[in-house]
C-alpha cells in the first residue's frame, strides 16, 4: 500500500502522460472536527475524476463541479485558495459538522519533474518537505536532516506552506513472519517506512515485498543501527526469545515511542522477567507492550496485523504531534527568489 501524498502524485502523473490536466487539492486547515487533517491530498482531472480525498463529503464534489467548469484552467495564478462552511448554510450544503469550516489550496499548473521526484524520493522512504509559494505557484522539495526526529507535519503562513510527504513514522519488525507480511503494507499505508529484520535465511530467503527494507543482522545489532527515536516503533514477531529479547534489551533503553512483542499475557510475564536479569531498568521493562496490539479478538496473522496497526494509531494519537502553530514556520523566505534558490 502507499501513502496519500503517493497514491496522488502517482495518479497525477500517470493522468500527465495520458494528456489529461489535473489539479492537486492540499487541506490548510480544518475547523471542528474533520475527517481529513491539514495536508491531507487529493488530485482531480479534467474529466472529473478523483484519487485521494480532502473532506469525505460534499467538498470533493464541488471541486470536481468547479473542475469540469474549467475554472482553474487558464486562470492568472496557479494557485488558488477555497473555504467551505462560512455559515450554517454553507455547513449543511457541505455536510460538514456544526461549528467546522474546512480551507484548501488548489494548485493548478503544478510542475512534472518536481512532482515526479517527490514520488521517486518518497517511494524510497525518504521523508521530505514540499513548500508551496502562494505568489508565484512554484514549489520547493527539500529532504529532511537524519537528526530531524520530529520535523514539521504542515506549516502555513501568507507566503506558503509547508507540507511533510512519504513517512512520517519509522516501523523495525523483528521476525520475516506472516504477521510482518500483513503488518508491513498496512503500516506503510499509515505513513510508517518499515524495516524487517532477521537473520534466519530460511525466513528471509522467501521475503518478496521489495518496498520494505529488510536487514538480516542479529536484532540487538540492528536495533542499535536504526537508531530509534520518537518517531521510532520497534515490534517483535519472532517467536523466538533468543531473538526478541535481543531487539527488546536495546528498544526499551531507545527513545522509540513504542516497544510491543508478541506473546501471550503468560509469555509476556516471563519475557519481562528474563529482562530484569539483564542491564534493562525495571522502568524500561515496564515500557513493552504486551501482548501487542488491541484486544479484538484476534487469532489470524491478518487479525493480529490489525489489531497491532490499531495499537499503533492509538498509540500516536494519545501521544499527538508537536504543535507547529507555537514556532514561526522557518521555511517563509523574505521572496520568492530566495525560495526558488
């Protein structure tokens, strides 16, 4: 599965090479409760047709009105800005809940190259930075710092904004099982790049996913390598305590904001009884998640994909992401000649 920003840009540029126009659509800010965050995605083509989505609702379907209209074709800017939900009435035709308004950026004459290196960079893994100039429609790709452990998700001001594509989050699976298999491609859905380790040829010899990273060091080495931080996950799946104990004595001493492995409540007991023997704190013991996932009634390698996918989400919505409204973008130069370079 890919993300949002690459399913988009992935579709605009196919609709490109068939010779259809289309317009990228990019939330700036919600109002209310919205299904759909700031810098959420959608492409839609001159035929009216859609990929990605930016309400759920009603909004799609103007857009997509205002598009077959070709009110965005031959316009004077390239860029265009939309507000929904001024008033009641604008909320009941838009469908959108009491007290919420929902504003977007159109950009309609976006540029190939630049779009088709995001998607290069991001199919990849790497996280980057697409800053949009409001004035002149141009954007700015710009690849993030490795010591960037929680760069900025959106940002916005009168100049531009600031939108983060490819993964916000990092996932090391301990253990080239069916649950890694599941796991794998719903995480990267979720905005995760993952890794897999596992030094068991026998395992690693029939991996065939080539857009997950797959290592096959011994787990605490590969742990240490990856360099956990708050954007990190590390989840074992082995089976094998001589393997998952490895991962997990080097992941609860790191900053990732989860440690989960997979086991029973009865395994788990005794996997956090044989870490105490070892130089892990009881504070970092009691870090692990076990057993992984949410309780939903689980028995599949699917099912326990879900319900550890399910942890996950839950998991970073309790722990919510740095408020960017409390800084200045830095990214806003003085002219648009400074953005460009």
């Amino acid at each position: 599965m890919r993300s949002n920003d690459q399913e988009v840009f992935e579709q605009a540029l196919r609709w490109h090479a068939q010779g259809l126009r289309s317009v990228l659509v990019t939330v700036l800010s919600t109002y209310g409760a919205s299904p759909r965050p700031p810098g959420a995605m959608a492409v839609i083509n001159e035929a009216g047709l859609i990929v990605g989505s930016v309400s759920g609702g009603c909004v799609e379907d103007d857009l997509v009105q205002e598009v077959l209209a070709g009110h965005f074709w031959g316009a004077a800017t390239p860029v265009h800005h939309r507000t929904y939900g001024r008033d009641a009435a604008e909320r009941e035709r838009y469908r959108l809940p009491c007290g919420n308004a929902l504003r977007l950026v159109v950009e309609s004459q976006w540029d190939v190259a630049t779009l088709a290196q995001a998607l290069d960079r991001t199919s990849q893994g790497e996280s980057l930075h697409k800053l949009l100039d409001y004035g002149s429609g141009q954007v700015r790709i710009e690849g993030l710092s490795r010591s960037s452990s929680a760069p900025i998700e959106f940002a916005e001001d009168e100049m531009g904004m600031r939108v983060l594509l490819g993964p916000r989050h990092r996932l090391l699976l301990i253990g080239a099982t069916e649950v890694s298999r599941y796991l794998a491609p719903i995480a990267q859905s979720l905005g995760y790049a993952v890794t897999v380790c596992d030094p068991r040829e026998e395992y690693t010899g029939a991996w065939t996913d080539r857009s997950v990273a797959l290592v096959h060091e011994m787990p605490d080495d590969a742990v240490v390598a990856f360099g956990c931080d708050d954007r990190t996950a590390v989840i074992t799946v082995t089976h094998d305590p001589k393997l998952d104990d490895l991962a997990l004595m080097e992941a609860l001493k790191s900053a990732a904001f989860y440690v989960g492995a997979l086991g029973s409540s009865i395994t788990t007991s005794k996997r956090k009884a044989r870490l105490l023997q070892f130089d892990v704190t009881p504070e970092q013991v009691n870090r692990l998640k076990g057993p992984v996932g949410l309780p939903i009634g689980s028995r599949t390698p699917a099912e326990i994909a879900v319900s550890i996918a399910a942890e996950l989400i839950q998991i970073r919505s309790l722990i919510g992401s740095p408020d960017w409204r409390s800084e200045k973008p830095s990214w806003a130069p003085q002219s648009a000649p400074c953005l460009l370079g």
